[in-house]
C-alpha cells in the first residue's frame, strides 16, 4: 500500500511540473501569439514565442517568416502587406499587420528550430465584435 501511495505521488508530481501550450499547437510546436489590439483599421500588432511543447522552452527560430492570407467564401484569395519582424530575446515583436477585410485570416508561419523546419497556418479571426477577435476561427 506504502509503493502505491508513493508512485501516485510522483505521478501527480510530475504531472504538476508538465508544461502546456497556451497558445496554438501544431506538431508540438507551440505558437503563443499575444496581439495588442486585433482590428482592421490600425496596425494589429503581436508578439510570438514559439517553444517546444515537451519542454516549454522558448526557442531561437533562423529564417522566421510571417504572412497574412485570406481565403474568402468565394474562393478569392490575397494577402496583406509585408509584416516586420523584430526579434527581442526570442519573442518575436510583429508589426505592419494590417487585416484589410473582416472575416478569416490566416497567419502563415514558417521557420527552423535546430533541426525541425515548420510551416504553419494559425488561423485568426478578425470581427467588428472584439470580444470574438483573436486566434482561433470566427463563429
């Protein structure tokens, strides 16, 4: 009963110290995007840290790459302008995001950690009702 007691302990230890993603994962990479202000007629600025999801620590990126795409319901698609990256201590300080049209957007992002190349979409939604503004899909 002793050896019971004591390997659900360590389990539940362990299990506390587990790191999670709170951003969006893909491929346990974990993308935490934080934007300032998310709308459509001002610069949606946003920071991004991006870590490997076993460890949660938050890793250098060579060649980080970020776009804006809408697929529209017709089938039309565009992007947006050019964003600018500015990489502090490996968060990565996003700006020139503008999101010309209501509707769902996708942040393509690409790079390489060490070894392991990405290239995700994380999609964003972008609404008159900033309470359903952010990452994630519109309702």
């Amino acid at each position: 009963m002793k050896k019971i007691l004591i390997i659900l302990m360590l389990c539940f230890s362990a299990n506390s110290y587990a790191k999670k993603c709170e951003g969006y994962l893909v491929d346990q990479i974990c993308f935490d995007i934080k934007f300032e202000k998310l709308n459509r007629k001002e610069d949606s600025k946003f920071s991004l840290k991006i870590s490997e999801n076993d460890s949660g620590k938050v890793q250098a990126v060579d060649d980080l790459k970020v776009k804006l795409w809408m697929v529209m319901k017709n089938g039309h698609e565009h992007g947006s302008d050019p964003v600018k990256i500015e990489n502090k201590n490996q968060v990565y300080q996003v700006s020139n995001v503008w999101f010309l049209m209501l509707g769902q957007w996708q942040l393509k992002i690409s790079g390489k950690m060490g070894k392991k190349s990405f290239d995700v979409s994380v999609p964003v939604c972008v609404s008159k009702n900033p309470e359903i503004n952010g990452v994630g899909e519109c309702k």
